[in-house]
C-alpha cells in the first residue's frame, strides 16, 4: 500500500539534495548569496514548512519520485529589490521569483510569511479546502 501511495502522491519528505538537483537559475546562480539565503531557511524549516514551501511555489505538497522530472525549480533573482518586497511564485511553472534580501533573516521571515498566509492559489481558497491542505496540521 505505502509503495502505491508513494508512487501516487509522491514522498512525503522533501528532500532539499533532490530539490537542488532540479533547480535552476536566472539572474543568478546556485552561489549567489541570496540564493544561499533561501537555501539555508529552507534547511531550517520543518518537514511541514517545506511541504508548505513546495505547495506556494508548486501547487503541490511533494516532489517527484521520478529522477527526470517534467519542469525543473526554477529560482529567478529580482535585481534592486528592497527587503520589503515579498516573494512572487508562479506555480504553473514552478518558480520563485526570489527578491535580493540583505540578509538570511529576512529571507527566512519573508517565505516564512508567504507559505503560511499565501496558500491558496485560487482567490477564495476553495482549492486548498478541496485538496485537504491542512491534513497535516498535527506534524
């Protein structure tokens, strides 16, 4: 049963190595600091969090149990953006618009903040109820 589920709906970890490998980069790269700022507060969040994480940019709560994925994470860096801004996701193409944050602290808060208040991608949140995005309130 657990091989069926996991094939239908993916691996409840988000493992971040499997993440990395399937990312890619625009106006930026794996080095840039900013980028590194989003990695290390995706390393310090929850399994919960990062499920969050995946379903703001994504739509969806797991990754692929596939190696060749059909899209890959794409992270794009906005140039002469100011702490104040907050991240940007387009899910049907699974990507972060990701502003430059002067520090991992705010880039922590910011994504923190956007996957707990932005995870509906509809206006009314009628498809986050349908989906059941809160079944996992008790991790």
């Amino acid at each position: 049963w657990r091989d069926l589920q996991e094939r239908v709906c993916g691996v409840p970890e988000v493992d971040l190595d499997n993440l990395r490998r399937h990312t890619t980069y625009k106006n930026c790269t794996s080095s840039t600091v900013h980028v590194q700022y989003m990695w290390q507060a995706l390393e310090s969040f929850t399994q919960k969090q990062r499920r969050s994480f995946l379903r703001f940019v994504w739509g969806r709560s797991s990754l692929p149990t596939v190696e060749k994925w059909e899209r890959n994470f794409t992270v794009q860096l906005l140039s002469g953006t100011g702490d104040t801004r907050l991240p940007c996701s387009h899910t049907c193409f699974f990507t972060l618009d990701l502003p430059s944050y002067s520090s991992l602290e705010i880039c922590e808060a910011k994504l923190l903040y956007c996957i707990t208040h932005c995870i509906a991608i509809d206006a009314d949140g009628a498809a986050a109820r349908s989906l059941n995005w809160d079944e996992d309130d008790d991790d």
